[in-house]
C-alpha cells in the first residue's frame, strides 16, 4: 500500500516557522509536535476516507507551549516557535532534496536579509489558533469551523 502524503507548504522567520498542511475536508485529523522538532500528522480525507500522513524531522528544537495551531476546512496551519532564534538552512533536518509534497509558502516567505523590513505575520490573524497544548491530538473532534460560511466556486 502507498503512503499518501498532503502537500505542505512552508516559510520561516528569525522565531518561527509557517507550516500549512493542505488537505481539504480533513476528517479527524491528528497533529503532534515534540520539543525536538519531531511534527506528526494524519487525517482521512475523500471520498474512499483515504488516510494521509507527514511524519517530519524539523531542522531546529521547538517551543511546543508557545506554537499555535488552527484546523479549518482547507488546510491546518501551525505556527511552529524555534526554541532557539535564528534562520534554519532548510525545513528538515535531514539533508538532501525536500520531498516533493513539500514546498515553499512563497506567500509568507521573505529572505533573511529583508527580515526586518517585511510586515510581520504577526498581524494575520491568528486570533482563532489554539495552543497546540490544548489540541486534542487524537478521536473525534468538534470543529469550529461550522461558524464559517461556505466558499463559493468560481465557475
């Protein structure tokens, strides 16, 4: 049987990492994130319930307490906070290329040498993410995205 991997998508800063998971209509999806950068998801999605995971080996340790999480409809996003600030040579550990499911979030991305200058993420808004403390990491979960109104399609 394949393992089938959602698309992530990725940017940093000095403190922390952006990490979009993308896989429309999750059902019960579960996230974990271990102090030395260990991020773990799954979740069924489609029609058949197909089962995808991630199982990566950050760069740098990270500050579980103080990242963020928000499971929507489209995409689970995390707000991963380094334990230590600085600028990491690349999303995994492991060298070599990055695996095909993973790419850059050229969206929120900025190179390190215009840091200071970029607007800061830090005015999304990101008022409705949970800390990744109080995520229930596994079982049925109540989503809060029944509040959200419907996208529409584009025709």
């Amino acid at each position: 049987m394949m393992d089938r991997h959602p698309e992530v998508v990725w940017a940093q800063r000095t403190d922390k990492v952006f990490l979009t998971v993308e896989l429309p209509d999750a059902k019960n999806p579960k996230v974990k994130l271990e102090p030395e950068g260990k991020f773990t998801f799954s979740a069924t999605a489609g029609t058949d319930n197909q089962l995808y995971e991630l199982d990566l080996e950050l760069f740098g340790k990270v500050n579980v307490d103080a990242s963020k999480i928000n499971i929507g409809l489209r995409h689970t996003f995390v707000v991963i906070e380094k334990e230590d600030k600085g600028w990491w040579k690349r999303l995994l550990k492991p060298e070599g290329k990055s695996p095909p499911y993973i790419k850059v979030d050229w969206n929120k991305w900025v190179d390190e040498d215009e840091e200071k200058d970029a607007p800061s993420l830090d005015n999304f808004d990101l008022g409705g993410m949970d800390d990744l403390s109080n995520i229930n990491m596994g079982g049925d979960q109540d989503s809060d995205d029944e509040d959200l109104p419907e996208l529409e399609s584009k025709p």
